[in-house]
C-alpha cells in the first residue's frame, strides 16, 4: 500500500474524529494529513511526506487555531433583548418597592422592584436598570 492511501485514511479519521469533538486541532491534523497525502500522490517521498505533515500541522496549531480561537470567544458586537436594557436609565412611573411598581424604560413600561428591597423609590425619580428578571427591572435610584 502507498503511504499517500494511509495519509489519506488517516485524514478521513481525524476528520470524523473532529466533528464528534469540535475541538478544531484533529481537523487542523486532518488537512495537515490531506496535505501529504497530495505530496505522496505527487511523488514526493516517505520522510518528505513526513516533513510537509510536520510543517502543515505546526503551521495550523500553532497559527490558525489561535486565530479561530480568539475569533470564537469574542463577545458579540451588539446587545440585544433585555441586555440592551441593563444599564440604560429609567423614569419611575409609579413608587417603586419591593412588592412592585412601575417604571418607563425607553418608551415602554415595566413593572419593576428596587435592587435593595428596603428602598421605596418615589414616582419621578430617575433610576438605574440594574438587571431584568423575566418581565420586571431590577433598578437602583441615580445618585
């Protein structure tokens, strides 16, 4: 058997190995093992099939998973929904306290409860929308 069959054989098992884990470095292996086996059906020998495996892998782990990486872990952009809300401020519509009440937050009206339960916030005042809890606003008075 020619060592490009068992580059590519063990391209195609890294390659489901990567979509059972999504790990991303067996798929980095596997088009690092893709690449020799191309080199091997090209003619290049056994210890040069080796080296262009070792330079294709080196280069993918050590260059193209960090990038990926970094890319996948990025927060997005833009919130949306509710944690749009949080830290905007808010007009308290009706007194504030920690059986309920009533604020307008950005044109629409919310019930809302004070981050200190002990608080009472007095209608007109201007708040701070701390956190949203299902449909309520967690909020705390501007200082």
């Amino acid at each position: 058997m020619h060592l490009w069959v068992i580059w590519l054989i063990a391209a195609a098992v890294l390659g489901v190995a990567e979509l059972l884990t999504a790990t991303l470095a067996l798929g980095l292996l596997a088009v690092a093992a893709a690449v020799a086996a191309v080199t091997g059906l090209a003619g290049l020998a056994g210890p040069g099939q080796i080296g262009v495996f070792v330079v294709a892998a080196v280069a993918g782990l050590g260059l193209v998973r960090p990038l990926a990486v970094r890319h996948l872990r990025k927060p997005p952009p833009l919130r949306t929904g509710t944690a749009a809300l949080i830290g905007r401020s808010a007009l308290v519509l009706e007194d504030v306290s920690a059986h309920g009440g009533r604020v307008r937050i950005g044109g629409e009206e919310w019930t809302s409860r004070p981050y200190d339960e002990t608080l009472v916030i007095p209608a007109g005042s201007t708040v701070d929308v701390i956190e949203i809890n299902g449909a309520t606003a967690v909020v705390y008075p501007r200082e």
